[in-house]
C-alpha cells in the first residue's frame, strides 16, 4: 500500500463565530490525483491555507508525508499554484522561472524552460516579457511552467485550468499525465466537474465547511443514482447539513 501524501485530521476553522471547516479528515496517498470539490463559500481555500500553513487550524493536525505541515521539511517536497496567482509584476518570465528554481536550489536551464513552455503553449518570447504584460492565460502557463520544472512529489493545484482555452488545458492534461507516469501526487480543486471525473482517481465534496463524498467520481455517481457527476454532485449537496 502507498503511503500517505496528505492526511489531514479532524481539520476544524473558525473566524471569530463562523466555523469554516467542521472536523474535516481526508487522506490522499502517494501517486493518487484527488480532486476536491464544493461551491463558492464551501471552506476548499481555508482548507488550502491551513495545509500551507498560512493559518493556523482551531483543531486538528495535518502532515505532508507524515511530516507536520507547520515545519517547512515538509513543504519543501510540493509545488503550490494558487488560482489567482500574480507573479511579482516587474519581473520578466525567465526571471520568474529563475527564481523559482534558486529556491528550491535548483540551477536554471533555459533549453528546458523553453521546452516547457512550448510544452504548455506558451511562447519562448514569453521569457523576456515582464509578467506585468501578460495575459491571464499566459500568467497561468507560467505558473504551471515553473512548477512542472520544478519537479516535486506532490502538486497541490487552485483551479489550474483558470484562463487556460481549451487547447492549454487540453495541454496541461498531458503533462499531469506525465506526472502519473513518474507517480506523482496531485490535490486539486476544481469547479469543472468534468475535469475532475477525466483526471482523478478520487475526489471529495466539501460542503459548508463539512466533507460530504470521498471517493471515485463513480461511487459519487452511484450513490446519489445521478445520470452524471453534476447531476450527483448537486444531489449530494442538497442532503440536509447535519447541525453543528
């Protein structure tokens, strides 16, 4: 059996009287895509933030293979992209990249950043822009650009196909098949539910701060006799919430 990417362990956030997460406990192991799934409002970026340690949870404990996540061992073996990523605007993408890689003490080469983008739909030109003159799309190519070279354990992914048409995330798909192949991780959220049943092995509904489905995007189908993942999505979330 693989071992444990992601734990997290009765999870529970509150801002002054309103509970966001309610004892939240999930496990994601090593080289499993897991999608996680709610509306606006569910708790998936709180859940997010606690994971990367940018808040504090009121309960519970997490660990990024079974290390605690508030150390920063262990967030050393992922590669974070937030949904709304904004790279420091005077900065130009071979910069950015550059950066990125010195972090992780990781020497830049610029055959392989050039691959990539091409890889991602993104032009080599690109590279000499400051950020500050890019599209949506093309901020996100970068962001996943510089991820991918990074070459972590574990992808932790806000709505990575944000901005992305259909091509670039027809793109973006390979290259998480790629990291299938290498037995990767990956832990994601998205609001395209047919993303989500292409790419994941499981997935889970988090619904007012509450996880109410782990599983395959098949066992959600089945047990809410949905005739599609939305149709058994929206079934799922309309169960009354148990009082908290």
């Amino acid at each position: 059996m693989p071992p444990v990417a992601l734990r997290f362990s009765g999870i529970t956030k509150r801002y002054g009287k309103a509970s966001v997460l309610h004892e939240v406990t999930l496990d994601v192991m090593a080289g499993e895509f897991f999608g996680l799934v709610g509306v606006n409002g569910a708790g998936k970026t709180t859940l997010l933030k606690c994971l990367l340690d940018l808040c504090a949870p009121d309960a519970g404990n997490i660990e990024i293979f079974g290390v605690s996540h508030q150390l920063s061992a262990a967030r050393r073996r992922l590669v974070f992209l937030p949904e709304r990523f904004v790279p420091p605007y005077y900065l130009t993408g071979e910069d950015f990249i550059r950066y990125v890689l010195a972090l992780q003490s990781d020497d830049y080469d610029r055959a392989a950043a050039e691959q990539m983008l091409r890889l991602l739909d993104l032009d080599r030109a690109a590279l000499q822009k400051p950020v500050r003159a890019y599209s949506k799309g093309m901020t996100q190519k970068l962001g996943l650009a510089a991820g991918f070279l990074a070459r972590k354990e574990l992808y932790v992914l806000d709505e990575p196909t944000s901005g992305l048409d259909p091509k670039a995330r027809a793109l973006l798909k390979i290259q998480l098949r790629e990291l299938k192949q290498r037995a990767g991780t990956l832990f994601l959220t998205s609001h395209t539910l047919a993303d989500v049943a292409e790419i994941c092995d499981r997935m889970a509904v988090l619904h007012a701060g509450r996880i109410r489905f782990a599983g395959t995007p098949d066992e959600l189908i089945r047990r809410y006799a949905g005739g599609g993942l939305e149709q058994a999505f929206l079934a799922c979330i309309e169960e009354a919430v148990p009082a908290s």
